[in-house]
C-alpha cells in the first residue's frame, strides 16, 4: 500500500483502544522515533535516520499536523472530517497561511548526479543549515504535494466508531481504512439493527 507522509503526519493521531484519541507526538522521544521511521519517505539530505528532535520541533510539527488536518478535513467536505478534532479544527485560511509559510522555509534546489559509469539520479541542495527547520519544510512540502494531486479527491475520514483516521480510498467501494476498522463498522451496524428497543414486545 503506497504511503505519503502527509497522511502519516495526520495519523499519529489515532484512536487509543480505549474510547479515546491517542497522541504519537507526545514527547519529543515519539517525534524522534515517527521521524526516523519515516526515513524511506524523506529525502536523502534530511538524514531521518540520524536527527534527534527537541521540544521546539515537536511543537513545530504538532502545528504542521493541525494545519494538515485542517486541510484534510476541507477536502473531504462535505463529507464529515475525523471526529478527533471536529470541534477544535484550525480554520482553513489560518491553515493554508501556516503550511505554505512552513514549505517556504527550505530552499532546495534539484542537482543531477550522473556518475561516468553509473545511473542518473537526483540529489537536493540546501543552503539550510539547520536539520529541524528541514523535516518541517519538507513535511510541509510533501502536504502540498499531497494535497495538490490526485489523491486528494480520494481522501476520507474513517467512518468506523472510534476511528479518527483518514485514508486514500483504493477502490470504488471502500468505506474504512482498514479492515479492522471494516468489522467493527459492521458489528455496530448489526447491533443498531437488532438491538430491542425498551418498553416494545421482547424487552426485558
């Protein structure tokens, strides 16, 4: 299943087990950890592997997620948003300043590298100095990629109970992002269907 990383930006928030909404940004220890398993998603010149984040940039990058998810839920509208952050979402316009200003803050220009006896591949430069202010101009950059092509008329919010997750729909008819998610949807919708309504003929 393909990844982008701006939908598992927007995923680390999820939903706990337990009824609630759980964090995976929490500390800057989780930052560390989401990044360096991002490494085959980021380019070669941020170095996931090896960047170790502060506080400073775990906040920078809850901000980027909300502006994410903020967005997410535009695309998906009018269709419902995830229900995680429904009633506290970061309005549309504040979003959209807040991404763009974030993917600006990198320049990076392309470089060709082209070995005599090897393969042409593409490199990045960068002036920038700083690999904190990096992750987030190139999550931020990877949100308007995302959210600029063709995946964006295929995003949606998880309609299962619990589930605060959005997805890209992979094909005409699928409801949930994941069949998990899938089971649980249906188990509910049968329980609805025959729960025994108080007071009528079979009720205790």
């Amino acid at each position: 299943m393909e990844r982008w990383p701006a939908l598992e930006l927007a995923s680390t928030i999820r939903h706990d087990g337990d009824g609630g909404v759980a964090d995976d940004l929490a500390t800057a220890e989780d930052v560390t950890r989401w990044i360096r398993a991002q490494d085959d998603l980021l380019p070669a010149h941020i170095r996931a592997g090896e960047l170790t984040a502060d506080d400073t940039l775990r906040q920078g990058i809850i901000e980027l997620r909300g502006a994410v998810r903020a967005l997410f839920a535009r695309a998906v509208s009018p269709a419902p948003p995830s229900p995680a952050d429904a009633r506290h979402l970061m309005p549309a316009d504040k979003a959209l300043a807040h991404l763009n200003a974030a993917a600006a803050r990198e320049l990076v220009a392309p470089q060709l590298d082209w070995p005599r006896d090897g393969t042409p591949a593409a490199r990045f430069l960068t002036a920038q100095s700083d690999p904190h202010i990096g992750v987030l101009a190139t999550l931020a950059r990877a949100a308007v990629d995302f959210l600029s092509g063709p995946q964006r008329e295929q995003l949606r919010a998880c309609t299962a109970p619990r589930c605060v997750r959005y997805f890209v729909k992979s094909h005409g008819r699928q409801e949930w992002c994941k069949a998990s998610c899938g089971n649980r949807a249906r188990a509910a919708r049968h329980y609805k269907r025959h729960r025994v309504t108080p007071g009528l003929p079979g009720a205790d």
